[in-house]
C-alpha cells in the first residue's frame, strides 16, 4: 500500500481559502479575495498533478493491478465491525477526475473574478466557490462510501448557497426558490444513496470502495434480468438505489428538474458546479461501484434506458428555450444522459472519458454564456442578441470551438467521446437481447442530430444573425426566464453596444477552448487509432481500465464474471463505419440548424418543447400539490392543530385551573413563606428525635 | 461543683481554647448580622463569621476549605453582596417592625423549638463517644479532595460547573433586563394595548417582582 | 480532642440565628446575608463529621455547598436588582405582587 500525504493537500488547500475568506474575506479587498480563492484552487490544481504522475509510478497492487495512493487522514466512525475511516485514496479513476475537476476550477475561479467584479458579496461567493471545491475533492477521493457521501452531501449544500447567491430577489421563480428546489430535489436522491450505503454495509461487510468491488467481484453469477431482482436486496437494490441517488445529483429523468431552474445563479457557477463537475458526480459515482452494476444488468438496464431517454427528451426541450443559459442547462442534462447511457451499456471508460471532455467545453460554453451574459449587461434571452461576432470576437471564436466540440464536430473532443459511446452502445452485449443496443444507439444518434441543431441555434442567434438588442417585441415568454440572473437592470440601454470581456475572462475561455479542441486526443478509439496506425490509442480508458469494471462490448478485456459478457471481436470496420455515420450526423446537425435558423432565428417551436414538456406541471399536480393537501388538510390541521396542540393545551387548561385552585395556598407575603419552611423544619427534626427515641 | 469546673479548666488543651475563642467570635458576630440595621454592616459581621468557621475547619484538619473558604466566602461572595449594597445605596433599615407581629408569635416558638430540637438530638445521640479518626488530617489535603471530586465526584462536579453557568445567565437577564421591563410596564400603564392578531394566542404576561 | 458534639452545638446554633434572621429580617440583602449564615452552619456541620470520620466525602459536599451558594448569591442578588428597580424598595414584604 502507497502512502501519501499530498491528498490531503489537494482537499485542504480549497478548505483554508474558505474558511479564510469566510471569516476575514468582508474586509479585503475584490483582488485579495480573487487571489486567495484562485491560488488556493490553483494549488490543489499542481498538487492534484503532481499526485496523478506520483501514481502513474506506483506499481499495480491486488489481483485487479490498479494503482493506488491512500492518504489516511484519521479514523472517522468506528462502531463494532463498522469502521469509516476518514481515508482518500487516489486510483486511476479518482485521479483523473481530481486533476480536471481542480484545472477546470482554477480556470473559473479565476474567470469569476472578472465576472463577479463590483458585485456584492464577492467574498461569500468564492467563499462558497473554495468551499465547493472541497467538498467536491472530498468527494472525489474518499475511499469509503460515507465519506463520499459527505462530500455528496456538502456539494449539495455549496450548490444551494451558490444558487441562492442573489437571494434578496423576490417572487415565485427567484434564486432562492430555485435553490430550494435543487436542494429538495436532491435530497430524494440522497435519501436512495444513504439507503444504498447500509445495504452496502449489510452485504458486504465494508463500506470501503475497494472491498465492495471485490465483494461484487467474488459474486459468482450476476442476478437475473428481472425486475423482481430490485426486490432481492442485493447487488440489483444496491445498484438501483444508488442509481437513484445519482439521477438527483446528476439532473436525471425523474429528478432532473432542478437543474436548469439552477441557473439562477451566477454564470460560474453554473459552469463549475451545474455543468463540469458536481453534476457528474453521478457518473463518478455509478463508476465508482461499477463492479456492482455490471453484477446487476436489469439495473443497468434502467441506467441506460434512464440515461437514453434524458438525453433525447432535455435535447428536445433545449431546442425551443429562448434562455441562453437554460438551453445550455438541458445540453448539460442531455449529454449528462449520454454518460448515463455508456454507463448502463457497460462502457464506464467512455462514460468517464465523456465526462472529462464535456467538463471542458461545457464549462467553456457556459462561461462564454457569461461573457455574452456580461457583455449584454446581463440580458439572457437570446432574442435580444445577434451579432455579437462584431463586438465579442474572443468569446465568439472560443464558443465557435466548443459549440463544434459539442456537436462532435470531427477531430474536436466532443467528437471522439460521443463516437466512443455510440460505437460501445451499439455493440453492447450487457443486456441478453442485443436490440436493446441498438435501439439506444438509435436514441443516442437522433440525440447527436437535435444536439447539433440546437446548439447551432444558439450561436446562430447569439453571435450571427442581425443585431436585435435593441428590438421592442413583446416579453410574451414571461419576465422571469429572463431575470434569472439576479440584477434590477439588464439589456443594453439605448445606443450602448455589447464588449468584449476582460482578460481575467477571456484567458480562461482560450485555455478552456484548446482543452475542449485537443483534449479528446487522449482517448482517440480503437478503430481510428488502427487507421493512422497508433495501437491502443485508447490512453483513457486503458489509464482506467483496473479502476472500473467492462462489460461486454470493449474487445481489449473481457468483462469479469458476467454471463452474457463474452468478449467481442473488436470490428474495425463497424466502428469506423459507425464514426463515419456519426460524422454525418453531426455535420447534418448543424447544416439542419443553419438552414433552418439562418433565415429565421426567431423561428417558434412547438409550445410543448418550449414549456419543457410540462414536467414541473405534472410533478405539480401529481406529488407537490397532493402532498401539500395532505400536509395541510390532515397533517397541520387534524393531527397538529387537534391532536397535538389539543393535547398541549389540554395539559396546559388543566395545570391552569389547577393553579388557580392552588394559588388560593399563596398569601405573597414573603414572610408567611418562610415562617411554613421554618415550621416544617422544625417538624421533620421533631420525627427524627421520636423516631431516635422510639428506638 | 467547684472541684468540676476547674477539673474541666485543667484538662483543656490549646485545642479547647480555640475552639471556644472562635466559637464565640462566630456566634457574636452572627448575632451582630442579624441585629445590625445597616446590611452593609450587617455584610461586614458575616465576614467575621466566616473568618471563625474558617479557624473552625483547621481544627478539624480540614486545611484546604479553611483557604477556599476565606477565598470564596469572604473573597467574593461578601464582596458580591457588598457592591450590590453599595450600587443600591440602601438606606439602613427602617426600624418598625409592627405590620406583621402575628408572625413574630409563631416564628419565635419555631425558631426556639428548632433549636431545642437539634440540641436534643445532639444530647440523645452518642455523638460524644465518637472518637477522631487519624486519617482526619489525611482527609483534608488538597490532594485527596482533588482525588475525590475528579474521580468519584466528578458528575457533581460538572453539575456544579453547570449550575454556576446557569446562575451566571440568570443574573445576566435578571440584572439587565430590569430596563426593558420598566418601560414595558410604563407603556402598559400610558397607551392603549395594540389589538392581538389572535385572540386565543395571547402571551401571558410574565413579571419578575 | 474535642468532642464532635461542640462543633455540632457551634453549628446549631449558627443556624438557629440565620434562621431567625431570615425570618425577622425585612431587608432583602439581609435576609440573603443569614441564608449564607446557615449554609455555613451546615457547612461547619459536614466538616465536623467528616474529619471525625476521616472521610473526605463530607469535606467535597462543602465544595458544592460553596458553589451552589455562589450561584445563590448571583441569582438572588440580581433578583435584588430587579426588585430594587421595579420598586424602589428592598422590603419583602411590599414585594408582594403575587398575591390575590
């Protein structure tokens, strides 16, 4: 076992800068705060790179060959056999997210000091932001599932307080309501995950990741594709519960709805923590345990089917949102689907590879989001812009890469990650009947389409069409879309123009637009790799290989222990067919969105696909309003306000009139009091000396 | 009779002496806390009291609660009361004692009947043949009543501890909240009481005096 | 030695006088003076038998007595505080607003 105290350093660093900014930051100045909330997370930032080439020294331990880094910082909770050790370990899995979740962060922290300048509370906002950061590593490296749990649980909270950052607006769709959702929401999850973590506990003894992996590894058959296996309580109802623990934090279908009411708060945050890094928390999360799912393929069923669905449907809902920061939320949603969808085909290596480039030109998109957002002086809707190529040109080449990137535009990130998922979907053989793969490839293909259409739109309107900002046509889509981002004024007053951004934004946007560009070569696949003549190209998933489990499709390795996972030929030639098919899809994409939104940008989509499906009318109507009657009709009138405070005030009647008949006792004369102790005094000594006498 | 009395004189030790000379300086000076008029003066004779128990508890070996009670009793809580006497610039007693002499008929039997009684019960009991223990003076060290209350004692003590934060709140409020009262009670009497929102959740009027 | 029966006397009679105090006592700074009066005859009392018993549990039950009559003293000096305030006055017996 490798010991290292860098991991600690990794966590700490971001901690000190919140408690620092938390408790002087009030008197320091905008540029210490955005100097020590930076530095901080730009420490982690080296630490977390010198601990990923650490590990790439370590040599392999176990059966399973992974690298390992333990950082034991102190024993947390120890209660007879259960022992929660407040441990972190680093192994391939954690350390490439530790080292993009701490770059992407240092590039918005330091994007936010430009953006959040002259606003106030900037000190609480990086206080938060460091604070996030910690939890976010927390939850990264903790080699137990509680500790995990608690940095699950603390970036819940920092999102809550960053959501709410403009909490003094008022009204029904305002930050602190949103804040209140995303919390609520999230906290359905959280109740699933907690489940999850003592049925782990019962099952297998130990909460410790690595011994639940093994004590999945040692179950000899996977369980039955049925969905009577969620009742079995075992590998299935720990995979299911956690799955549900993952759809709150990582937005999706049933529990994504709080993440694009999120975007009420401040750009970066949408960007740090509703985009790159917390909402992939699921992902990491179902990766982590992925030994688990692979033994549970009728959980992994409903992961794929989940994660197809929220990527057509929050694709399909990105399309009509007139929001610029709401149809990059339903992007974030649609592809966090993706992810979902390479998870439950068995393909955790790309999921966890799309997890990574989407963190980079996600986060690049919506903090060019920011600087339209600040350059319009804080106008969202994006009919009220066009033309900012003129006045914003480093946002607009920046949001040009990852908008391509996004779109899987050939030879950018996006591409490589997205090709990597719908190749390992189509071939999948997780699941008995191999149709199922290729009707979710057929969801992830027609996703790619509407995800390149959108996203076409939102630059068509963004940065190429005619100026509109200084249109007047009517706000018929509702104030509150627009006025999410927390400011009395916005849009462009009369004869003022858009700018570019300061270079505290900008640098970021370029760093974060080469990563979005260059950063897919990392995982280029197989089949393309063959081509121009590189073996195992694949750096990614062969870095993650020990880490996380394979299922099925992937040639290389075979996956452990399961069934129906015997390993495939790996066919050249369909993968390079099917990335062929999805160059076309991507390229048809966006030739489908320019054609259709060149001509007319403001061209209305059907009002369903706009009112996002009504699904926050039908959770309305089916849960919140029945259980809101409940509480009131029974719970708050019949059982508090006649039960219990009738119990209350009943005992309170009774010991009222019993005082009232007792306060006859009480003359208030200070002196009578003292002169019944005296006598009573005198009295017990008296039964004393009968009582000494009578003996 | 005589042959008795100086027989008595003769076996008295130093110890004797003592404790006579300060038994009587406590008694008089309780007496004179009780009969002073002034409460300051009143304070002062306790301090002579104190100062006689105290003498009282090293002849009984018990060194440690000699020192703490000089520090406590006569360091602090005289002081305590003197400040206060003093804050309040009380004006000595008024000497009537006429509005309830009724009480005066039953608290002197009481008092005298209580005495009466302990005094029997000293008298009955065979107090007298218990003899000191030698380990008295070991009982009394500093040492050993460390021992004691932090191992034994050691859930009293806390509550003790806890005791002292509660009285430190208590008379926080009591002595700081004096102000807001005085204008409650002067807006009361002066201006109409605003209408209750709710009739049945009227807060009761909680007085201190 | 002494006889513990002296110091046991010493210690009723202490306490006979705080008690009258307490009772005859107008003045409500008095009245707390001869309430520590007879906690120091108790006092006196636990100290006798427990030197005469060599035990030092009645030495550590003076410990508490003294802290409780600490906190007393607080309490009822604020108490005095508040009264005074109130009333203007320190005599128990026009402190009787509880009454009917």
């Amino acid at each position: 076992m490798n010991t290292t105290t860098l991991l600690g350093g990794i966590i700490f660093a971001p901690l000190i800068g919140a408690l620092v900014l938390g408790l002087f930051g009030k008197r320091m100045n905008e540029r210490t705060v955005g100097l020590i909330a930076s530095a901080t997370v730009g420490v982690s930032f080296v630490l977390a790179i010198i601990a990923f080439t650490t590990l790439l020294g370590v040599a392999p331990e176990g059966a399973e060959g992974i690298r390992r880094l333990h950082n034991p910082l102190f024993p947390w909770i120890e209660v007879g056999s259960f022992k929660a050790p407040f441990d972190l370990v680093l192994d391939p899995l954690s350390a490439l997210y530790v080292v993009f979740v701490t770059g992407v962060g240092f590039l918005i922290h330091i994007f936010a000091t430009g953006y959040m300048h002259g606003e106030g509370g900037y000190y609480r906002f990086f206080c938060y932001m460091n604070l996030f950061m910690f939890n976010m590593l927390v939850l990264i490296l903790g080699s137990n599932m509680l500790v995990m749990f608690v940095g699950w649980e603390g970036v819940g909270l920092c999102s809550y307080l960053l959501i709410g950052f403009y909490f003094q607006q008022q009204g029904p769709a305002f930050p602190n309501q949103s804040a209140k959702k995303a919390f609520i929401v999230n906290r359905i999850g959280d109740v699933a995950f907690a489940i999850a973590i003592m049925l782990v506990f019962m099952k297998a003894g130990s909460i410790e990741f690595a011994a639940v992996n093994e004590w999945a590894r040692s179950l000899t058959a996977a369980e039955p594709m049925t969905v009577a296996a969620f009742g079995l309580g075992g590998a299935s109802t720990i995979a299911l519960l956690m799955f549900i623990g993952a759809t709150g934090k990582s937005a999706q279908i049933p529990l994504f709805v709080w993440l694009p009411d999120a975007m009420a708060g401040p750009t970066p945050v949408s960007a740090l923590i509703h985009a790159a890094t917390m909402v992939t928390a699921g992902v990491y999360m179902v990766a982590r345990t992925s030994e688990v799912f692979v033994k549970a393929p009728s959980a992994m069923f409903v992961v794929a089917t989940i994660g197809a669905l929220t990527a057509l449907g929050a694709a399909t809902i990105g399309l009509a949102q007139w929001d610029i920061k709401k149809v990059l939320a339903y992007s974030t949603v649609s592809q966090l689907g993706y992810m979902f969808l390479a998870c439950g085909v068995g393909a955790f290596g790309a999921g966890v590879f799309h997890v990574v480039t989407h963190a980079f030109f996600k986060a690049l998109l919506f903090l060019g989001s920011g600087s339209v957002i600040l350059g319009m002086h804080h106008e969202q809707d994006m009919r009220k812009m066009g033309g900012l190529r003129k006045f914003m040109p480093i946002t607009h080449a920046t949001m040009a890469v990852g908008w391509l990137a996004i779109c899987g535009f050939p030879l950018l990130s996006g591409f490589f990650s997205k090709d990597e998922i719908l190749y390992q979907t189509f071939t999948t053989n997780a699941f008995a009947n191999p149709v199922f793969g290729k009707i979710f490839w057929g969801i992830g293909a027609l996703t790619a389409i509407l995800t390149a259409v959108y996203m076409t739109r939102l630059m068509v309107l963004t940065f190429w069409t005619k100026e509109r900002w200084h249109d007047d046509h009517g706000h018929d889509h509702g104030h509150a879309d627009h006025a999410d981002d927390g400011h009395g004024h916005h849009g462009l007053a009369k004869g003022e123009t858009p700018h570019e951004s300061p270079w505290s934004m900008t640098l970021p946007l370029i760093v974060l637009a080469i990563a979005a560009a260059v950063g897919g070569y990392v995982g280029v696949p197989n089949g393309l790799g063959h081509l121009v003549g590189i073996e195992n190209s694949n750096m990614v998933e062969h870095f993650l290989e020990p880490s996380v489990a394979h299922v099925g499709s992937h040639g290389a390795v075979a996956g452990h222990g399961v069934e129906a996972a015997a390993p495939v030929a790996h066919d050249a030639t369909l993968e390079l067919g099917l990335t062929a098919f999805s160059i076309l899809l991507a390229l048809g994409g966006i030739g489908v969105g320019f054609w259709i939104f060149r001509k007319n940008p403001l061209l209305k989509l059907p009002k369903i696909l706009e009112d996002k499906w009504r699904v926050d009318e039908l959770y309305e109507a089916t849960i919140i309003h029945p259980i809101r009657k409940l509480s009131e009709s029974i719970l708050w009138k019949a059982v508090d306000v006649r039960s219990i405070d009738g119990l209350v005030n009943a005992v309170a009647d009774g010991i009222r009139g019993l005082g009232g008949t007792m306060r006859y006792l009480q003359s208030g004369l200070t002196r009578s009091y003292v002169a019944v102790i005296l006598l009573g005094a005198a009295c017990l000594v008296g039964y004393f000396l009968v009582q000494g006498y009578v003996k | 009779m005589f042959d008795a009395i100086t027989n008595y004189f003769s076996n008295l030790t130093p110890e004797h002496y003592f404790f006579f000379l300060f038994a009587i300086v406590a008694i008089a000076s309780a007496l004179e806390v009780v009969m002073q008029r002034s409460p300051l003066y009143s304070a002062v004779a306790l301090i002579f009291t104190m100062a006689a128990l105290a003498a009282n508890f090293v002849l009984l070996k018990a060194q440690f609660l000699a020192a703490i009670q000089i520090i406590v009793y006569a360091g602090a809580i005289i002081v305590l009361f003197v400040f206060v006497i003093m804050l309040l610039n009380v004006r000595a007693e008024e000497s009537r004692l006429d509005r309830f002499t009724a009480l005066r008929w039953i608290a002197a039997p009481s008092a005298i009947v209580l005495f009466a009684g302990a005094f029997a019960a000293i008298r009955f009991s065979n107090l007298d043949t218990l003899a000191p223990s030698p380990t008295a003076a070991a009982a009394g060290t500093t040492e050993r009543i460390a021992e004691v209350m932090f191992t034994k004692y050691l859930l009293p003590f806390e509550a003790a501890s806890v005791l002292i934060m509660m009285a430190i709140v208590g008379a926080l409020v009591l002595a700081a909240r004096a102000k807001e009262y005085d204008a409650e009670l002067s807006g009361i009497e002066n201006q109409e009481v605003p209408p209750k929102p709710e009739p049945e959740a009227q807060p009761e009027e909680v007085e201190v005096s | 030695m002494l006889p513990i029966t002296n110091f046991i006397l010493l210690s009723a009679v202490i306490f006979t006088i705080g008690a009258v105090g307490v009772f005859f006592k107008r003045n409500i700074i008095t009245i707390l003076l001869c309430i520590e009066l007879m906690l120091n005859a108790a006092n006196l009392a636990f100290v006798a038998f427990a030197s005469y018993f060599g035990d030092t549990t009645g030495q550590l039950f003076v410990f508490i007595v003294m802290t409780v009559a600490a906190a007393e003293a607080a309490v009822g000096l604020g108490l005095v505080i508040a009264i005074f305030r109130n009333r203007e006055t320190l005599n128990v017996d026009e402190a009787n607003i509880l009454k009917l």
